[in-house]
C-alpha cells in the first residue's frame, strides 16, 4: 500500500504520513496488531530517517490508554511523533460525549510536548454550522456579518499548536468563506471563548445524536440509511421542530415537519423501523454511538408522533 501510494501519487517521497484511526476497536491489543507485532512501525521509522517521509504521525479516535501510551513512545525515544490529528472543536473541548475524549486533554498534552496537532471534525460533522437559530442569532450579535461556520473554524484555527485544521467543502461558498476566514486568521478574544462555551453548554441541552455523517456505517445489510435518518432528527431538533408533548404550542406544525420531512429525507424501507439489532455498524463508528439503540430511540419517537400518543 505504501509503495502503490508514492507510485500513485508520482512522487518519491510523502510531507505528511499517518497511522489511521488509532485507538479503535481492542485499544492497545489493535494498534500492536496493526502497527508493531507486523512490524509496519519500524518500516515507517526507516522510511522517515531515508527521507522519503518527512513528517509521520498518526490520527487519535477514541481509547485515551493509546493515545497516552503513544506519546509515552515518544517521550522514551521509541517513536518520534511529529504530528498528531485529533478531533476538537467547542463543543468536544470539554464535553466530548461516548469514548471521545475531551479535546482539552488531548490538545493540552500535545502541546506540552512541542507536538503540532492537525485538527478533524472543526464543525462537528456539519453540526456546528447548523445551530439552533436562537443560538445563531447569539453569535449574529457579536458578528453580524460572519457565517456560524466560521466561529468554529476560527476556534479550531486560535490555538498556537495547531499546524492545520481540516475541512470538508462541498460548494465553492464553503470554500470562499473558509478562506476568507483564515485570510488572515483573527484569532478568538477571551469573551469569544466565552461565548462559545457557554453555546455549548445550551446544544447539549438537546438530545441530538453524536454522528458526524462519515458513512462509516454503511452500507447497512439491512439498507437502512443511517447516516440520513441521524441527520434528519439532528436537524429537526436544531431547527426546533421535535415537539415534548402535545402540550407544546407549535405542537401540531412540528409534528407535520418532523413527519413529511422524515418521508422526504429517507425512502420509508431505509427508517429506523427496519432496524434489526444486528450490531454490525457499531465497531465501525468512530464516534462509538450505540447505533440500534438510537434508532430504536428514534423510531419510538417517529411512532409517538404518528400515533398522537407523545
């Protein structure tokens, strides 16, 4: 694989080279499998001191035991690390949910030792730049002319260890306003932070699903759409149309979006409903969300609302 990249890639040698998704599946026992008993390390080590890698790391999801065993396999000198990707933004800084760890941990330990992290999951997933529009509005006041997606990007991009902050773009204005965004970087005061923070203490207020969209999960042997009906739900709670009770006010205009939006966003034999319980997609998601329980969670929801019992 590693010879098929540089041939692929018409080059002889690679700036930046990574060990992907360390910390998953069985923790230590996987990373030893994948990267030390196969001897795949000691290749990369001498492929770096050849020249032919310039910089070589590894990307962090989940067991905080490997991550700190890696980075005591650089303070022994048994493996040099020169950068490390973590996920971090303002809402995993310090509430981190499932087998995430707080991104303040993870930044605050790379930084003690001069290690520059390259940052994933800026906005969440896309979350981050579909606030709830009281929380948008929030942010409108202090910049008014600024998108929500920059808030994010310019707090992953505000601490002085970052190298770089990934993002995925799907139109030319995300890519238009990111630039501008980092042209230059105008770093966040501590008011900002502030502010931050505490939006995202009121996001944790609404029980949205932690799934990022990285399709990870599929494809489903059953052919659920999980991803869309995750996203679905997470909008609509965002949007404020997931209804408590009948008792609330827009009651019946939320149950009617959250219904006709639900049929429109995934074809009726790709819902919740068709969940099995076969467990097949939980080992493959990196943000370790307890998948069939929180489509059977959904599905009673969607029931409630169509049954009027909620």
């Amino acid at each position: 694989m590693y010879r098929r990249s540089l041939r692929d890639l018409q080059t002889d040698y690679l700036d930046y080279y990574l060990l992907h998704a360390v910390g998953g599946d069985k923790g230590i026992e996987t990373f030893n499998e994948r990267f030390i008993d196969c001897g795949v390390l000691d290749f990369l080590l001498r492929e770096r001191e050849a020249g032919r890698i310039r910089n070589l790391g590894w990307s962090f999801h989940g067991d905080q035991k490997v991550f700190d065993h890696l980075l005591a396999m650089h303070d022994s000198g048994e493996a040099r690390w020169d950068f490390v990707q973590i996920q971090m933004n303002y809402v995993d800084w310090k509430h981190a949910s499932d087998r995430n760890v707080n991104a303040e941990y993870l930044y605050g330990e790379l930084e003690k030792r001069g290690i520059p992290a390259v940052i994933m999951e800026p906005l969440l997933g896309g979350r981050l730049s579909r606030l709830n529009d009281h929380l948008v509005e929030r942010l409108k006041e202090r910049r008014p002319t600024e998108s929500t997606a920059s808030w994010a990007f310019r707090y992953a991009g505000s601490w002085p260890g970052v190298l770089t902050v990934l993002s995925g773009m799907t139109y030319m204005e995300h890519l238009q306003d990111n630039i501008r965004t980092y042209s230059p970087l105008e770093p966040c005061t501590g008011e900002e932070l502030a502010l931050l923070e505490d939006t995202a203490q009121l996001m944790l207020k609404y029980p949205t699903v932690p799934c990022t969209e990285c399709q990870y999960c599929m494809p489903c042997p059953y052919g659920l759409d999980i991803p869309a009906i995750f996203a679905h739900y997470n909008r609509c709670v965002n949007e404020g149309n997931v209804p408590k009770d009948r008792q609330d006010p827009g009651y019946r205009e939320a149950r009617r979006a959250f219904l006709i939006g639900y049929d429109r966003s995934v074809p009726k034999l790709r819902q919740a409903s068709h969940c099995i319980g076969c467990n097949q997609c939980v080992s493959h998601c990196p943000q370790s969300i307890k998948i069939p329980q929180q489509l059977r969670r959904i599905d009673r929801f969607v029931e409630q609302l169509k049954q009027g019992t909620l």
